[in-house]
C-alpha cells in the first residue's frame, strides 16, 4: 500500500496492490511415511503413464486412441464415433467416482496422483538432485549469476527438457503409433499435428510443473474450488490438532510435555517448510493444502526427537476434532450408510456400463438406400430394390459377416459375395445387394423388411452373433 501525495487538501490516496507476485516455494524434502507412498504413486502412475502405449496387442497398440481414425483401442475393445455414448457414460461414472472418493477421503487424488502433483514433484526433485535441499537453493537464487550458478542451472533446465520433452512424446503417443513417432521424431519426419501435440503437453508440463506450481491448484483447478461443497464433518482431511498444540512455543528438547505449560508444537516450522504450496497447516483448512501430507511426516519426526506422540497434525475427521468420536472410530464413520450407497450405486453402474461395452455388437451397419432407382423390374420379372450397406467392424478381429433378408413372401437377396463379406479388424467395407420378390407381394408402397447379419470372426466361425436391422422396400 502506498500513500500519493495531494496538493488540495484532501484526504491522501491510496493505492492498494491487488495483484501480488507470486513468491518462488523452495519446500524442503519431506522423509516419511506419506512420502514414500506418494513416490511409490507417482512411480505406479507413471510407469503406467509412459509404460502403456509401448504395449502391444497382437499387432497393434494395446492403447491407442486414434483420433484422426475415430477409433479408440483399448484391448481388445475397438470403439467408434457412435460409441461415444460408451465414452461419456464411462467419464460421467469417473467424475461422480471422484466425488465419491473425495467425500469420504478428501483431497487424496490431489495429493497422491494428480497429474498436477506428480509433475510438481518430479520437478521438485529434480531441484533437489542438482541445486540441494531448501536452504541451498534459496541461497543460490540470491546469489549473483557466475559460471557456477549458471552450470548449476543449465544442468537443472537440461533435465526438466528431458523429461519435459519425453513427457510431451509420451502423451502424443497415446494417440499416434509411439512406436513409429519416436523414431519418426528423430529422423525429422514426424507429422507436424502429432509433434505439434508433442511440444505442446511437453511445454505446459515445464510450465505447471516447474514454473506454476501451486498456482495451478490455486487458480486453474476447478475441483479444488468445488471439493469443499463435498466435504462432510466426517471426511478426512489432514489437520493440525489445535487442542493438543497450542498454546505453541520453543523449549529444550529435554522438557517434558508434563513440565511445560506449552502445547505440544514447539513452533519449529518444519510444517511450513516442507509445505509445496506454502501454508500453514496450524492455521486450519486451508483450499491451498492439496493434501500431500508432507506437513504429516515432518511434525511426526519432531515429535518423534521429542518424545512426544505422534499425531499432532494427522489424517482425522472434523468431527474428531469436535470430541463426537475417537479416531480409533474413524473407519467406521468412513463406511457410513450414505458413502456405501452411492459407492454401491456407482460400482453397479460401471459394471453394467463395462458389460454393456464388452457385449455390444462389435458389428455396425448403416442401410442406405439406392437413390437412383428406387424400385425396377429386373429380367426375372421381379421387382427389386437396391441398398448399399456400410459394414463396419467394432472389433480388432477380422470378421466375416453374411446376410439374410425377410419381411414378406418369397423375399430373395442377391449381390453379397458367396462366402460372406470379409470385414478386416476396426475396418469397413461397403456392399450393394439386391432385394427382389414377385410384384404381388410387394404392392405400391413401402413395406418394413428387416436385414440380418450373421458374423464371427475369421478364425473362429462358430462364434456366430447375429445382428438385425430394419429397411423399408418400396412397391411399385
Ligand atoms: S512441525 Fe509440528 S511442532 Fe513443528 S511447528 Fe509444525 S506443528 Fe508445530
Ligand atoms: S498443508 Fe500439509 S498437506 Fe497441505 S499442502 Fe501443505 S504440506 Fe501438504
């Protein structure tokens, strides 16, 4: 805030910063129980993350979602444009899995696999292979710039690229053939819209994991702004037990808790400077806590040098805070009537939505119609109607499709190839049949006709499904 001066009288402006820089967090490296567990997350979700789309199924990416094809691999599940109900039957169940997730544990998504936090973290510790733990690291930002700071610096920026590159590489092949782009990549030959998606995930991962950081959650995250509307007094949350740490202060360490008027926080910090995010846990919660529980392990090594027990900033519940139960009942109260419902609704509805996807027809027929000519007397003297069918095959398997005609008497279908019609794994291919029956069944008119498709796949014909479709024949 500053004052400006004023040459009439009046009272002295003010002018009020409403925007403030945000100051660099060099967070000191948490050891601990939480801390490995977020390491072994981020290496769960990573290995899967860069390790899936160099996975192979028969001849093809396991997990491929081929956009400019408009199909999406997943195994042996081939799905299409007109499975994109599936898709977002599939996303809508994720997001209200996590607000499920979110009312029972709260911000652990944020805190152990977030996209967001997995990179922050993988740059922090990058930070940390190269410029030291928090003191040092602040001490090098203030120093002046000399061939050392610059080294230090380089060697820090070349590795974020690395990953950050490899990141953006690893991305993009989810929706090209990694196998072909990372080569293609290196010979300059690569695509320019698949590169282009490269160079753009790999940017923003250097931007929101190296530069943003926190800001991120802060200002970016729409489910951080929302999570509070989920929480209940029976969530878990990571909180500083007030009661049992205040009133806070220094002391010897050999003090005992019996001989000292203090609480059992002896306000060394340590929970501040292992914060990513910056805050003070001891000031309540806080939208800024993403949940990481780095505060969690620092306080319990104080404690632990202390001799105190542990806990004082620990997983529990509002409620335990408010003396309704213990934590020993915690476990009970996350299993509550209502969480079991609608986890129990949620699992129902993801296993029929994943049955549904399973056992659909891997077979998609669309009947056109020949506009040219409707309706002809062919040189039998039948009257015949043409149709063009598009047969595409939703599976990865090679299929054989052949086909049947009924609706009225003495139907007859001509034009399919003898053996069927061969449709290659996630390909299409287009057929022209004739329908044809004596002119006395088949008045002026349109008459429903309904078209049956019996296919399998190539190799296992006696896995026949029929799939039956409705078209409409018109009289003369
Ligand atoms: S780490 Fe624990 S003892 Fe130290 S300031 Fe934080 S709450 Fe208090
Ligand atoms: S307050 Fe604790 S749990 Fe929250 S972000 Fe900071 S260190 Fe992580």
């Amino acid at each position: 805030m500053a004052e400006q001066p004023n040459s009439n009288n009046l009272p002295k402006e003010q002018v009020i910063q409403l925007y403030k820089k945000a100051e660099r967090i060099h967070p000191k490296k948490a050891t601990g129980k939480y801390a490995n567990l977020r390491i072994l997350m981020i290496l769960v979700t990573q290995l899967f993350f860069y390790g899936m789309p160099w996975l192979m199924w028969d001849d093809r990416q396991a997990v491929w979602f081929d956009l400019a094809g408009r199909h999406f691999y997943i195994f042996g599940l081939v799905l299409m444009a007109n499975d994109l109900l599936l898709l977002t039957g599939l996303l809508v169940i994720s997001a209200f899995g996590l607000f499920w997730w979110t009312t029972i544990a709260g911000r652990l998504w944020c805190g152990y696999a977030c996209p967001q936090t997995v990179y922050t973290e993988i740059m922090l510790w990058i930070d940390h292979l190269v410029e030291g733990d928090r003191n040092k690291r602040m001490k090098l930002d203030k120093e002046p710039w000399n061939a050392r700071k610059i080294r230090i610096k380089l060697t820090k920026y070349l590795l974020i690229f690395v990953v950050a590159a490899w990141t953006g590489i690893t991305f993009a092949g989810w929706f090209v053939p990694i196998r072909e782009f990372v080569p293609a990549i290196f010979h300059g030959t690569a695509g320019a819209g698949s590169f282009g998606v490269a160079a753009f995930y790999g940017f923003v991962t250097w931007l929101f994991g190296h530069i943003m950081r926190g800001q991120v959650c802060f200002y970016m995250c729409p489910y951080a702004r929302f999570q509070s509307a989920m929480f209940d007094h029976d969530t878990l949350v990571i909180s500083y037990d007030t009661e049992r740490g205040e009133p806070r202060g220094a002391r010897k360490k050999n003090v005992s808790r019996e001989e000292t008027p203090l609480g059992d926080c002896i306000n060394c910090t340590m929970c501040v400077q292992v914060c990513p995010t910056g805050i003070d846990i001891r000031d309540g919660l806080q939208y800024q806590c993403i949940g990481c529980a780095a505060c969690i392990d620092a306080c319990n090594e104080v404690m632990d040098k202390m001799n105190y027990p542990r806990g004082l900033i620990r997983y529990t519940t509002e409620a335990v805070l408010n003396k309704e139960y213990t934590d020993a009942q915690i476990k009970k109260r996350l299993l509550r009537p209502k969480v079991v419902w609608y986890g129990g609704l949620l699992m129902l509805a993801l296993i029929g939505l994943l049955t549904f996807g399973f056992t659909r027809d891997t077979l998609n027929v669309d009947i056109m119609k020949d506009r040219a000519a409707m309706a002809r007397t062919n040189q039998d003297g039948l009257l015949e109607n043409t149709y063009r069918l598009r047969l595409t095959n939703a599976s990865e398997k090679t299929q054989m499709v052949k086909l049947e005609v009924s609706g009225f008497k003495d139907i007859r279908l001509t034009g399919q190839p003898e053996n069927g019609v061969r449709v290659k794994g996630g390909g299409s291919e287009m057929v022209i049949v004739q329908v044809a029956t004596q002119p006395e069944y088949a008045r002026k008119g349109s008459h429903p006709i309904v078209f049956t498709f019996h296919y399998a796949p190539e190799n296992e014909p006696n896995r026949v499904r029929d799939l039956r479709e409705k078209a409409s024949f018109i009289g003369e």
